[in-house]
C-alpha cells in the first residue's frame, strides 16, 4: 500500500497547493502575468532569484574572475603557498592543498555544479514525463507495467546504484548525469501519472474526445500544457537535490573527477587537513547550501503564484 | 491481518527480483570482465585464467550466471569478496549492527525533535516561533548531510577542544585507547546521528506541522472545542493522534534517504558500517562486496516499508487491510 498511498499523498498534496486540473488557461499570457505579479509580492522569493542570479553570473564568469580578478587558473599548482587563509599570499579567499586559488576554483565548480544538475534535471523530466504521461493516459498494463518499473527504482537508495555504477563504470561527466537520469526518473513520473489521470477524467477531456481530437492530440494539446506547472515545480525541487546528490557523489570520490573542480570533489579534498584550513570546508558547502536553499525558496514562490486560487 | 501481510510479502517478490536483476545487470553488463585485468598481466598463465573464469562462472551465459546467483541468494549466500576470499554475508553481517544503531539513533533523534517543533508550529500557527521554526527547518532542508557533518565536527570537536570547552570526538566508534563503555559510545554516536538526522528534521517539522494544520481545521476539532472540552485536551488527545498517523509511512519512505546518508555519514566519521564498507570496497573494485551491500541496502528499505505498511494498518484501522 505503501507505494500507492504515498503516490496518492504526494498528488493531493501538489493538487492541494494548485488545483491545475481545473485551471485550463484560456488567456496564457494574462495568467502568465497574474502569476509574476503574485510572485513579485512575495519578497522572500524575488530575493532569492537575485541571489541564485548572482550565483549563475558568478559560476558563468568563471573564466572571467580566472583571468581578470584572480589572476589563476583552476588547476594552476603553487605548492609553497599551499593553504593559504583566505586574504593571505594574494588568494582572496585562499588557497588548497595544491596551492590552487580556492576563488577561481569555486567559480568553475559552480559552473560544473549548476550545468550538471540542469541537465541531468531536464533529461529527468523528459523522461519522466513521458512515461508518466504515457502510464497514466495508457492505464491498464501499460500502466502497471511501467509502474513497478518505477517502484523497482524507487526501492532503492539511490545515491547505493549510484555508487555501485560510478564505482564500476567510472562515468564521465555527461554519462554520469545521464545516469542520474536514468535512475531518479520514477519521482516525476508518478507525479506526472497520477496528474494525467486526474485530467483524463476530466469531462473537457471526452468534450475533445468526442470532437474527433486523436490521442497524441489530447496528450500534447490538452493535458501537457495542464501538467506543465506541475513539471516546474517539482524541477524547482529537484535541481537542488540533484546539486546536492551530485556533489555528495563527489565527495565521495565517485562524481565529478579532479582536476575538473566541483562544489563536492574541493569539499572532499579539504575535509583532509580542516584543522588547519576550515574556510576550504566552509566555502564550497556554503555555495552549495545558498544555491539549494535559493532555489527552493524560489519554488515555493513558483508554486504560490502558479496557484490560481491564491489570491491574496 | 495475516492475510494482509502475506498479500504485502507476495507483493514484493516481483519488487525483490527487478532489483536483484537490476544489481545484477549493472555489475555483469560491463564490457570485460573481472579476469580481463588478469588477462592484461604477463605473469597469469592462460590456463590459469581459464581456470578462474570457470570457478567464477563467467563461463555460462549470463541468465544461467543469475539464476545460479539468484539461488545462492535464497540460501544467503552473496559469494566471496574478490578482495580477501571472505563470505560477503559474513562481511555485511559483521558491520550490520553498527549501522543499525547509527540509522535508528538518527531516526529516533529526528522524530523526538521534528515532532514537538511541528506540533508547537501548528498549534501556535504563524506566531513568532511558528515562523522562526519554519526559517529554520526551511535552510535546514537545503544543508547538505556531508557538510553539515563536518561543520558539526569542526565545531564541536576541533574549536571546543581549542576553546577549552567539553568536546566531542571527531571519529570513530569508541575511544582506541581505552575501549570505552557505554558513556564513551554515546559520546561517539552524537555527532553522525545528529548529522544524519538533520535532513529527516528538516521534511518532518514541515509535514507534522501541514497534518496538524489540516486536522485542526476538521469538524471534529470544532465538535470537541464546541463541547466544552480543555484546549489542551482537544489538541493532543483528539488532533495530535490523528496528525500522527501519516508519520508512519513518512518514516518508512524517509528509510532509502537515511540509509543513503549512511553512505556519507559513515565516511566522513570514520563509522564502521554498511556504507563505509561498501566505498572502501568500491576502492578495492570488490565488485561481489558491493553488489552484495546494495542488496542488502535495497532489502532492508523494503522490510523497513513492509513494517511502516503493517504498523499503519494497526494505526488506523480505517486503512483497509482487505485491500
């Protein structure tokens, strides 16, 4: 039961917080409007769009403050001024074990980071979506077929296949996030599922139906664009949590491999002398930390402003 | 009831063989094979090779590869470790109770904190502790559970050891020197449980807080205030039991996570269990170790939702057990 009931839970309780079903958009641009000014009064999320805005322009340019602001490159060794503190030997925010400039490198982990989790969140959602699109409008055993795929997945700790794949695999950086999709798609798709059939019941469905609209007509045309705001929300969830699995994978050695800095491989790396060195622990955590908390902020936002019945 | 369990176990045998079969294609589909490396050295005769090709079975197509795997399974036994020769089972039994004691500490420490802070949130809905509560589960939820161990470690144990103040241990499981009792053991436990459970706190203040918010609104709520009943007694014996039930299967579904924090955890404390293993077996390329160890991850997240699922049903009687 355990499975159903917490699918059920998790779409009534997204449906609770926007009841998209019922919202069928006839004027997209003026809802598009409403739900920005909506999101406009809310100060916590405009902030955090400007802090997350900050943290992109800031991982973005990293070639930028490589050559302009910091004068190194990422993987640029001085040894005799390895661990510098933060202001000391010319590294503004220090240096690591391999005397690289902690700055610099934050900026290209950032990049690293932030790409990595876009993409692998979008391949995620792709695929997601589609057999959470298919399982639910198919139903039957399509449906359950589909379904105790995703449960098989879902049993698992992910981060343990993770490792078991990374650890054998040794993926690149574009595998590994395809990897990620490949195994952490059953979350939107049973979101994505239980969405559909919620709609196909929907009696604007059988109007279209009995207009002569054939299926991939009613899946793009009716019930796609209904369960679009949904698909931000949850990727508003799930980037942060990518980020952080991401880096958790590096951190244990397995993700994004040195020289290529990222946000978990310069945590990794300094937790080895964090007696002499805390700020190399307390930076990249950090960065990771307000990307996460920003985006999530910014989702709840999102999922306020997107709700047609809030009206405040 | 009984039915209702051995419906749930039937259940989950299609559930055990996709993630048996799962494990087993990741490790078996790689190009090469374990004795390709042997292959490469020109000391290894080929009639060795061959020899260990044959004992290790990679002879025989992959179906009759599972299926032999599979049965070895059923007798619970998971092979040898390619590192020292030693039955994976006795391996992951060996550190299995350590653990244990570090998830369900975690666990435990999450609920006794998630549960009052969510229930006080609600009850006294957005007043200043509401709101404080919420800041800080929110920010709480987006700290990663590697780094805040290790700020917990650089604080608790580096500065208030620097500071002159009583310190915590940084690592480990007991004290080496002097292979402490019970006290020096817990002292070992605080930090990686509370690193652990953090994340837990975090998703839990939130959902106790939410299923509280919506019983309270129920029209039962109003029938017992309506009645005359103390506001005390109206919400922790009419609304707190109900808010509760969901919890049941909140902590069965938050098992994958915690047992997946493990992984860190572990790692960055120096805590001789399941996940540590595991990554130092990675390390070793101990391919049986680690296909053995995310077996088991993956069995005792299921026994853990098989018993959230059983609890829930004794909870509330409503949920039908026919179903």
């Amino acid at each position: 039961m355990s499975e159903g009931a917490a699918a059920a839970q998790t779409t009534e309780r997204l449906r609770s917080q926007g009841d998209w079903s019922t919202g069928v958009s006839s004027n997209r641009g003026g809802n598009l409007q409403r739900a920005w000014r909506r999101f406009k009064r809310n100060h916590v999320a405009v902030i955090s769009l400007a802090v997350l805005f900050a943290i992109i322009i800031f991982s973005l340019s990293a070639g930028l403050i490589s050559t302009y602001v910091t004068g190194y490159d990422y993987e640029e060794n001085h040894l005799d001024l390895a661990r510098s503190h933060p202001g000391q030997n010319g590294y503004i925010l220090g240096s690591d074990a391999n005397g690289r400039d902690v700055l610099t490198r934050l900026a290209y982990g950032g990049r690293v980071s932030l790409i990595f989790a876009t993409m692998a969140a979008l391949v995620t959602l792709l695929i997601g979506s589609i057999v959470g699109l298919v399982a639910g409008f198919a139903g039957r055993w399509t449906d359950s077929i589909l379904m105790r795929f995703a449960d098989v997945l879902l049993s698992i700790p992910s981060i343990s296949i993770l490792v078991l794949v990374s650890s054998i695999y040794r993926p690149g950086y574009f595998t590994l996030a395809l990897v990620f999709s490949l195994l952490l798609w059953p979350g939107v798709s049973r979101i994505v599922r239980g969405e559909t059939i919620a709609l196909r019941n929907q009696p604007f469905i059988d109007a279209a139906r009995v207009s002569g609209a054939s299926n991939k007509r009613l899946v793009g045309r009716h019930i796609l664009p209904n369960v679009l705001p949904i698909m931000l929300i949850w990727a508003s969830q799930v980037i942060p949590a990518f980020i952080i699995t991401e880096a958790a994978l590096s951190f244990l050695g397995l993700g994004v491999q040195p020289p290529r800095p990222s946000w978990g491989n310069m945590l990794l790396e300094a937790q080895n002398y964090y007696m002499t060195n805390p700020s190399n622990v307390f930076l990249p955590g950090l960065m990771i930390f307000l990307t996460a908390l920003s985006i999530n902020l910014i989702g709840n936002g999102l999922r306020d402003a997107l709700d047609p019945r809030m009206e405040r | 009831m009984t039915g209702f369990i051995v419906r749930r176990l039937l259940q989950m045998i299609p559930l055990l063989l996709g993630v048996t079969f799962l494990t087993f294609a990741i490790v078996n589909f790689v190009p090469g094979s374990p004795v390709s490396t042997m292959q490469m050295n020109p000391k290894a005769r080929p009639e060795d090779i061959e020899r260990i090709t044959r004992n290790l079975g990679l002879d025989k197509p992959w179906y009759e590869r599972y299926l032999n795997w599979l049965g070895d399974l059923l007798h619970g036994d998971m092979g040898l470790s390619l590192a020292n020769y030693t039955p994976v089972t006795d391996r992951i039994l060996g550190v299995l109770p350590n653990t244990l004691l570090l998830t369900t500490t975690a666990l435990a420490l999450a609920l006794v904190i998630a549960v009052p802070l969510g229930v006080l949130s609600a009850v006294k809905h957005n007043s200043m502790f509401d709101q404080t509560t919420t800041v800080i589960v929110t920010a709480l939820a987006a700290i990663p559970s590697f780094w805040m161990g290790l700020l917990l470690i650089i604080l608790f144990a580096v500065k208030f050891k620097a500071w002159g103040l009583p310190y915590l241990p940084a690592s480990g499981m007991q004290d080496m020197r002097s292979a402490g009792g019970v006290v020096d053991r817990i002292e070992h436990l605080i930090l990686p449980a509370s690193a652990l459970a953090i994340v837990q706190i975090a998703g839990w203040t939130r959902f106790i807080r939410a299923s509280m918010l919506e019983t309270i609104g129920q029209d039962y709520i109003r029938t017992a205030e309506a009645k005359g009943l103390p506001r005390r007694s109206v919400i922790y014996g009419h609304a707190f039991r109900n808010a509760l039930l969901p919890l049941v299967t909140l902590v069965g579904l938050a098992l994958p996570e915690v047992f997946g924090g493990a992984y860190l955890i572990e790692q960055i404390f120096a805590w001789n269990g399941l996940g540590r293993l595991t990554l130092n077996a990675t390390q070793a390329n101990d391919y049986t170790l680690v296909m053995g160890a995310t077996l088991f991850f993956a069995f005792l997240t299921m026994a853990g939702n098989l018993l959230a699922d059983i609890l829930y049903s004794i909870a509330d009687p409503r949920i039908g057990t026919k179903s």
